[in-house]
C-alpha cells in the first residue's frame, strides 16, 4: 500500500524514495473503529519529560481490509510520574485494566504505574537492537492500507501528516530519523508491539522474474 516500502522490500531496490514517512496516513471519521473487536484495540505510551513529550495514543485495526484507526490521544509534558499516574487515572486507564504498552527503556516509569493499578507493560525487547528495532516498527506501521485519525488528536495530526524523513550531509534519506520527535509515532509503535502484520518478502518467482 506503501509505494516506498513495496519498492524496497517487495521489489528489493535499495534506500528511501520520497521525503513523507506515512503516506497513507489522513484525516477522517474514526466511527467504524467502535465496531472492531476489542482484541484489535491497542493502547501505546512514550515518556518524556522536559523537552520530549508523554504521548498515550489508542489506536484499533481493522484487521481484515488493514486500516489502522488512531481514535484517542493523551499528550503533555513537565509531568513527574505520580502527576502523570494522576491525569491517566482522571482518564479512566486504570479502571478500564486496559494493557499500555510501554517503551521498555523506561522500567522505573513502568513500575510506577504497575504500583498505582495501571495494567502498564514494557514492550518486547527486539534483539536486533535499537535501530534494528525502529526500522521494523516504522515498516510496521506503514503496511496499513490507510491510517485514518480522528480530528480530535490535534498532536497526532501535526506530527505525523507531515511527518518526513531526515536527511544526512549528503542529502540521502535516513530511513530511521525524521525532522521531529515523533511521539506519537513511538507510541503507535508501542501499541501495536503485540499485533503482527505479514511481512514483505517474496520470491523473484512470485513476481514472475
């Protein structure tokens, strides 16, 4: 669904084409999300602090025609652990037991929540490492067919419809780094650490070469 990600990993031509990360991705009516199974509901959540930004997105999958619906977002900062504990709680995310996949380089953060009586879990950790790790997440994330989000998560919207690749000294695309801090990404990633969508590869002869 992706023109970039088909050319790479269904064609098996090298680097990035194009500067927007999710091209798919718009703005529109999130209603047939209420009728998703609840099993393809997934709740996702980056740390921040200063500077970077705590970012809670609920996002379910439409897992048979592969949409992604981004319907619910939670985005502040400045927050020391037991103020963010206190708005998720005013929120509803502890009563509700649902699992808030968690960016697992932050345990002391995770822990915290678990004490408070959040259903709060760290993401798996990939052995490929960090890098390796974001690359898939990102090729994840952009296999949906379409990813429609909800005017009502103002932050999602301003960061990923624009959302674009870097670039290096010489110009060439960084697969892996964007021109912002997106937040809301990594929570999506988050979210979905548990949900798996097939993967790319196929053989020269399934494409007839």
């Amino acid at each position: 669904y992706d023109a970039d990600l088909y050319r790479v990993g269904r064609l098996g031509q090298f680097g990035v084409n194009g500067r927007r990360v999710l091209p798919q991705f718009e703005v529109g009516n999130v209603e047939a999300a209420k009728n998703i199974p609840r099993r393809f509901h997934f709740t996702g959540m980056d740390f921040g602090f200063e500077t970077s930004y705590n970012a809670v997105i609920r996002c379910a999958v439409d897992d048979e025609k592969k949409i992604l619906y981004i319907y619910w977002e939670w985005y502040r900062r400045q927050l020391t652990d037991d103020e963010t504990a206190d708005e998720l709680e005013r929120l509803g995310l502890r009563d509700s037991r649902e699992v808030i996949r968690c960016d697992s380089a932050e345990p002391k953060a995770i822990r915290y929540l678990q004490k408070r009586g959040f259903n709060a879990v760290a993401c798996k950790k990939w052995s490929g490492g960090s890098r390796h790790a974001r690359l898939d997440n990102i090729k994840k994330v952009k296999r949906f067919k379409k990813i429609i989000c909800a005017e009502s998560c103002a932050n999602a919207i301003r960061e990923l419809a624009e959302l674009t690749y870097a670039e290096d000294k010489d110009g060439n695309l960084l697969e892996d780094e964007f021109n912002i801090d997106s937040h809301c990404l990594s929570a999506i990633e988050y979210a979905l650490d548990s949900y798996d969508l097939p993967g790319l590869k196929i053989s020269r002869s399934d494409l007839g070469l």
